[in-house]
C-alpha cells in the first residue's frame, strides 16, 4: 500500500498523515463550523472539508512550512489540493516524501483570558470563590492584546462567569475588530435574550457550556441550588437559529452537550419551543 495516491483534483496523503500523526484528526463529533469555513473536498466533492496545516517536505530537503491540508469530514480523508501545489512550482522529482503537523510556534496565536473571578453560582468544588473577585480592566485586556500582536484567537474563560464582566462585549468586540476568533466558556445561566442578540453582533465564534450533571438535583448539589432547567431554556433560546455560526437546533445541541461532557444523552422534555429550528 502506498502512502499517496493521486486525484484529478487533489493529491490523497491519508495513509501518511496518519502514519506520522494519527492521533492528530478533527474530531467527527465536535460543534459543526460554520459553512463559510468549509471548503470542497478534491477526493470525494463533499463541502464538509476543513483546512488545516502541516509542514511538507518535497524531494529530500525541500520543506514547506504551514502547508495547506484539507480534512473532509464526508470520506475521512487528508489531501493536498492540486491549485496549491500548483504554487508550489515543484520540479518533476520533488514528490511529497514526509509531513510534520506539530506547528510549535515562537509567536502565541492563542491566549486563555479570564475576564472576571466573580460568578452567580457557588459551586463547592471552584477556587475561584477563594480568590479574590474581581474584573479584568478593560484598558488592561486592550494591552493584552496590543502586546500580542501575533494572536489569531482567545478564549475568554477563567473562574468566574464571563458574562457578568460589564465590559465583556466590548472587549469581545475589541478583539473582533483586530482579526480575533473569539471563543468563550459559560455556566450557562445569563443567555437572556439582549444577551443572545449580543452573543450574535459580537460573532462569537464558539460558546461552550459547562454542565457538572444532567440530574436536576445532582446539578443543584454541585453547583448549591443552581436550577438545571433555567441553563436548559439558555441553551435552548441559544440555539434558535437566528445565529450564522450556531447551525444546530435546540434538541440536537442539548444532546450533543451532554453527550460530548458524558457520554450520555439527557431525557428531554416535551416543550412547544423547543421544537423549532
């Protein structure tokens, strides 16, 4: 078996992706993107593939950095487009011999930032309720950002509920407007609807909420009286689908949230709005 295989459209390095990185695969399950970040396949002509990078090397010594991979979700399979190799300009014998896809870098591209200590719910096992509860200044998160300049993407998370920072779209939308993915963890309880029209101007990029348990009363023992249902109606107004970048409907996200945190699936109930989407 041969690690490469060629396609009138795409050159097929599967076999030596996952010779070299197996473990390195977009997983099947995550939160789907957004159309607008999927491109076609050149093997199989699905629109479900994804461009990710890996260092090439050409020949024997040849190498190119951050080169431009394609993973389809459709037929699982990892290619080279034939218009990027086209810019390459390799002569005849320089046919793809390794690839590296751990992209260590000397320049951050990604930065945790944790907006705020304070949170609305007392969970008994969280720090953060020892620290002292404050809010990042925003003039401090602008030089945060100012001093790298090489950031691609945050995630605006920590110990304490994001949201409750008065100035937390501001700054979401400071770093929007420098060219900022910007990501975000939350407990789930303040999507009220100004919050959710906010979540959509801003483009937030991927929210994920934290669920200690699908049990109404284990959730209140952990999180001390916090209501299960509430985050499930956040959950469920969240995932209405006036959002480009939330593609899922109520019941499908609900499921895949307790699915993804514990491999089991809630009993959902029979609720009118949450049929919609």
């Amino acid at each position: 078996m041969t690690d490469i295989v060629s396609t009138p459209t795409a050159l097929d390095i599967t076999a030596m992706w996952c010779r070299h990185h197996a473990h390195l695969v977009p997983n099947a399950v995550h939160l789907p993107l957004p159309a607008s970040q999927h491109v076609s396949c050149g093997l199989c002509g699905s629109k479900q593939a994804l461009q990710v990078r890996g260092h090439l090397r050409f020949g024997a010594d040849r190498w190119v950095n951050d080169g431009l991979v394609t993973h389809c979700g459709a037929c699982g399979r990892f290619s080279l487009p034939e218009t990027y190799l086209q810019t390459l300009n390799l002569l005849p014998h320089e046919t793809l011999t390794a690839l590296d896809a751990r992209l260590w870098s000397s320049a951050p591209t990604f930065l945790n930032i944790e907006p705020t200590t304070r949170c609305n719910f007392n969970c008994w096992y969280c720090v953060g309720r020892h620290m002292k509860q404050a809010d990042i200044r925003v003039e401090d998160f602008a030089a945060v950002l100012g001093n790298f300049p090489s950031l691609q993407a945050i995630a605006l998370v920590g110990e304490g509920e994001p949201l409750l920072h008065k100035g937390f779209f501001d700054m979401a939308n400071m770093a929007r407007e420098r060219g900022i993915r910007v990501t975000m963890i939350s407990n789930g309880s303040a999507f009220s609807q100004s919050v959710i029209q906010k979540l959509c101007e801003a483009q937030i990029a991927y929210v994920s909420i934290s669920i200690d348990s699908i049990d109404p009363a284990t959730f209140a023992s952990s999180r001390l009286d916090g209501d299960l249902n509430r985050i499930w109606d956040g959950i469920e107004a969240l995932a209405v689908p006036r959002c480009a970048w939330l593609p899922l409907s109520p019941h499908r996200l609900k499921r895949h949230l307790v699915h993804a945190h514990t491999g089991r699936n809630p009993r959902h109930r029979d609720r009118s709005k949450a049929t919609r989407g």
